[in-house]
C-alpha cells in the first residue's frame, strides 16, 4: 500500500522490518527475518538452531510472503502451540507466540529507520542550553524528570541477545520520547567524519517522511558534547531539538522533537537526558558486543562439529583440504565440483574457517530453490532495506551453489559488484561458487557461465570425489554420524552390524553424504536398541548392493562355511573335525558355539 506525505511516496506495508524473539533456558535472543523460508529445530543444518531438547531436529516451517508469515508443523514430537494452542499450521501474525516444548517463538514488527538527508536551508541558531555538570541535583526528587532520572541511574542490565543494532535501539527511543514527552526522534551514530546513520526513527503522530537537518545542525550536534536543548530557525520555521550525544567525540546521537504541552525544560530535562543517553549508549555497546561475539562464535561453530570433523575424518578429501587451504587468502573467485550431496558447502566454510576472513560473515545461497523473478531480490537486497546475501556477506565468504541456475545477467553483475566494488575502501567479500558440472573453456563462454567470470578465475575447479570412490568414507562418515545422533534409548552405543557395513560399502550412493546421513538417521528410528542390520536400511538399498556385497565374501563368511564343510564331511564328529582344521577341540567349540549365535 503506497501513501502520498508531502512531496513524497512512501510504501507504507514495506517499512516493517520482523524479527522473532525466542525465548527459553532463561535467555533471549532475537533472529531478523530476512529471506522467504526458515526450518527451526535442533539440527545444525535448520535456518533457526534451537538449543532445547524438547524440540524436534526438524520441527516447525516458517514461511513468508511480503508482510504474511504462515507455519507448518514438521511432524515434532511436542505439539506447536500458537497463543496457547495446538495447531499444525496457520498464518502467524505479529504480537502472536508459537511455543515448541519449553522454547517460545514471538514475531515481532519494528519500522525501517527513516533516511536522514541534510537540507539545504539557511539555519540561525537563537538559543542552546547545555546540561551544567555543577548544578546540584534537588536531594528529594519531586518531579518526573528528576524521579526518572534516578531510576535510569540504578537500572539493572538483563541477559539479551537484542539483534541488530536497530532492535535495540528502538525500545530506547520509545522510551527516551516517553519520559520526555516528545513526539518524534531518532537515534543515530557517526560514520566517522561521513553522515549520521540512522539506527531507529519514530513518530508517535504516525508521519514517516524523510529526517532532515541542515548542516549547521549537524555541526553543533557533533561540536557540543554535552546533552542540550538547542532552538534554530531554518529557512522561516523555528524548530526546538533535545540532543542528547552518545559516547565519546560523540559516536552517536540521541535527537527528540515537537514537545507537547506540559513537557519538562531547563536543566531539570538536561539531567534526565544525560541519564537516558547513558542507559542508550550502553545497550547499543552492550548489542554491539554481542553482535561480535555472535560473529566470532559463527566462525568457531564449525570448528569441532560434525561437519568439520567429517572434514578431517575423510581420507578422499585430503587433497581437496591441501587445495583449499593453498587458496584461502586468493581474492579470486573459486570454483568447487561435486555431485549433489557431496560437502560441497561444508568444504567452502573449512575454506572460510582457514583464510584470513575467518571473522567476517560466512553467507551460503542457493539460487535453485528458488524462483527465477526472486532471485535478484534475494542477493541484492530490496527497496525496503532487507540486505540480501551480498550485503550479508559483505568482507567474508559468499558461497553460491548451483551456481548454473542463476541466469548470466546476474552472475555478470555479481562478479562485477565483488571483483570491482563502487566503494574501493569497502572490504573485499570472496566468492566460492559450487556446480555439478565443470566451467567450459573461457573460449567458449556457454555452458551457464559467464564470460567475465571465466575470465577471472586464477585456479582451476577443485574436483569433490564422491562418497563412493572411497569405502573407507563410508564407513568412518557411518560411524561418526551415528555417534552424532547419541545413544540407543537403553542408553547402548548406536552400532552397525558387520553385513550392514557391507551393504553400505557396496552401494553406490547416488546420494553421496546426505543420502548417507538420512538413510542412517531413519535407520537408528528402527533399529531402536539393536546395531543396525539390513532389515533396518531401506529396502532399495539392500535391493541395489545386496548382489555385489554377496559377490565378495567375508574372512568370517569362508571360515564359516569351511568349518560346516568339514562338519558334514566328519558326520559332526567334532573331534575328527577339529584334527582336519588343525584346531584344538575346544577351539572349534567356540567358533561353532559363536556360528549359532551369529544364525
């Protein structure tokens, strides 16, 4: 829905920006919704990882189509509740909670910050009254200023994982033009000697027009460091501006407008302001850490987990690692080779985890499972401000699979934006792109790649083997997948039968490592507290491999049936048996003993 304000036309829908706010284990954190479709669960791979054993690995769907968000129950073994109750799908709207065993879901809408443009207009200053250090504080608080003032002093800092920077601070203006009484405001912060980047922006009189202020006043709110209230004249309309700085230099700003009648002035406002820009300073550097630890323990969450461990378990990918790690800190576009289901994007994270854009943002995209008119959106951003994988990746790694179905008018604009960036002091993002099929010869610019790419690669692909090429991969992937997935119910290692191993060495994989992971997880479901056998793996399996894997058979398989050869051959004379296999009698009575059990 589009509205005319002024001179301008402002998409009213598309200035909400969501977020979702899971809550469970004492803690709170919050998760922007940018994209289309999320899986939350306990798995590694869901878009939303949730760290409560009461959920399921995959157990709820959360899609979106411009500002509707609807769920779908993935089969979990506790019931999704919405606002208290059972429900398998809906449409879930903001202010509404979702609860998954003891984890509460809440969506939640904020505005997009409105843009602050610098207006061209002539501004005389009349007056400005600075915060005075030295006045003392009255000793009994009367007024609500002054009460607020010293609540904000003595308030006590809650465990929050709050977002992006925007989710905190529009709370903190919410509250900052409260207890002042004002109607509109901003908080922003300085771009170095570069323009104010607005962070949150609200008018309770509901306008959404463009923030605007004239260079004079920009001026005076970087050169006076104290909080102040400062009156101007710009072009014929006098406008009256709490400014509250924040942090040192400053480093942001906290400005209030259009006070109602009644609202607080003089010192007595000045003191409850400095208050207040001390409570929002230290919330934004509070998210702000936190912003970076979330980063640094993105970059460490692959170390040690299964999929780096996999990593390093498979000896078909050694050669690969050596390539990898060689290249890490190329700016130059990678190309990686593999049949579906290989580790194509776990490889391009080891790549990530090992260069020395470790820290930054690792971002993994693929075009194919979406559609077509999507895709520019989805890497690009849109006019609403939601980044898109480009912008979310910005000095890290964007991984691109499939990288074939994006049509070449994009690859070209994408290869363009990274390898020849507009802004030259913005920090180098790497590009790791993954395919089924090899890139043709520069040559011959065909094939789904585009010509300006070809031309800029500086290593040739690096080729993934598939899982089969090795059956040592698939035993070791076997086995450290199924310790992944912890004990049997009786509390028993989860184990593989020696004619299941067989059968999973002598099938092809088509599948590769996901096939492998899924065919196991379903397998250990029912297998329960036995090790997994044949009649445990699905049946197409065992109809496929069954014929090579009785093709070879076992030591264990020969001495058995030996051992029966000479049985029937003696008329199951044991002693006479043993005397022609050269064992001890007693020998042969366990291995026939252990042949019984095995039947």
């Amino acid at each position: 829905m589009r509205r005319v304000i002024g001179d301008q036309i402002v998409d009213v829908e598309n200035t909400s920006l969501f977020r979702l706010l899971i809550v469970g284990d004492g803690t709170v954190r919050t998760i922007p919704l940018q994209g289309e479709r999320w899986v939350i669960g306990r798995a590694e791979d869901c878009c939303i990882i949730l760290r409560d054993m009461t959920v399921s690995r995959r157990h709820l769907q959360l899609e979106r189509r411009g500002s509707t968000f609807t769920f779908k129950d993935l089969g979990g073994a506790n019931p999704v509740m919405l606002d208290g109750r059972p429900t398998q799908h809906g449409q879930l709207c903001p202010g509404q909670t979702l609860t998954i065993g003891l984890t509460r879901l809440l969506l939640q809408s904020r505005q997009a910050p409105r843009p602050i443009t610098t207006s061209p207009l002539s501004t005389v200053v009349l007056s400005r009254e600075v915060l005075d250090y030295e006045l003392p504080r009255p000793a009994a608080p009367q007024s609500l200023p002054t009460a607020a003032a010293d609540i904000l002093e003595r308030i006590e800092w809650t465990f929050a994982d709050l977002g992006d920077l925007g989710d905190a601070a529009e709370p903190m203006l919410s509250l900052a033009l409260n207890l002042t009484r004002r109607r509109r405001g901003f908080i922003a912060r300085f771009e170095g000697s570069g323009p104010l980047e607005p962070l949150a922006s609200l008018d309770l009189d509901g306008g959404s027009s463009a923030l605007q202020l004239t260079p004079a006043v920009i001026e005076e709110i970087r050169r006076v460091r104290r909080p102040h209230l400062l009156m101007t004249q710009e072009g014929q309309a006098p406008h009256t501006r709490l400014v509250i700085p924040l942090g040192q230099e400053p480093a942001g700003v906290v400005v209030l407008e259009q006070p109602v009648e009644g609202a607080p002035n003089g010192q007595e406002l000045l003191q409850l302001a400095q208050s207040l820009g001390a409570v929002i300073w230290h919330r934004l550097q509070e998210t702000s850490e936190r912003q970076r630890l979330r980063a640094e323990l993105q970059r460490l969450r692959f170390h040690g987990t299964v999929a780096h461990n996999a990593l390093l378990t498979s000896t078909r990918l050694q050669e690969v690692r050596q390539s990898l790690r060689a290249l890490a800190g190329e700016q130059q576009p990678i190309v990686l080779v593999g049949e579906e289901g290989t580790e194509r994007e776990d490889l391009a994270r080891y790549l990530h985890a090992e260069s020395p854009r470790q820290k930054a943002p690792f971002v993994a995209w693929n075009p194919s499972r979406l559609r077509q008119w999507q895709h520019e959106r989805e890497l690009f951003g849109d006019e609403r401000g939601n980044p898109g994988a480009v912008q979310r990746a910005s000095g890290g790694t964007l991984f691109v699979d499939e990288w074939t179905s994006l049509d070449l008018a994009l690859q070209q604009r994408l290869v363009r934006h990274l390898l020849r960036p507009g802004d030259a002091t913005a920090p180098a993002t790497a590009l790791v792109l993954a395919n089924t099929t090899p890139p043709p010869n520069p040559a011959d610019a065909d094939g789904g790649w585009a010509a300006e790419l070809l031309e800029s690669l500086g290593a040739p692909p690096i080729e993934i083997p598939p899982l089969r090429s090795d059956a040592r991969d698939i035993i070791a992937l076997a086995e450290l997948f199924l310790s992944e997935m912890g004990t049997c119910p009786d509390g028993s290692p989860r184990l593989l039968t020696e004619r299941g191993k067989r059968l999973l060495v002598t099938y092809a994989w088509p599948g590769n490592v996901r096939e492998l992971r899924l065919v196991l997880e379903s397998a250990a479901a029912n297998a329960g507290n036995q090790a997994i056998a044949p009649r445990h793996l699905p049946d197409a399996l065992v109809r496929a491999a069954e014929p090579a894997a009785l093709a070879i058979p076992t030591l264990e398989e020969i001495e058995r049936s030996h051992i029966a050869d000479v049985m029937q051959r003696t008329g199951g004379n044991r002693q006479k048996a043993a005397q022609l296999l050269g064992i001890a009698t007693s020998t042969l009575y366990e291995k026939l003993k252990r042949m019984q059990q095995a039947e």
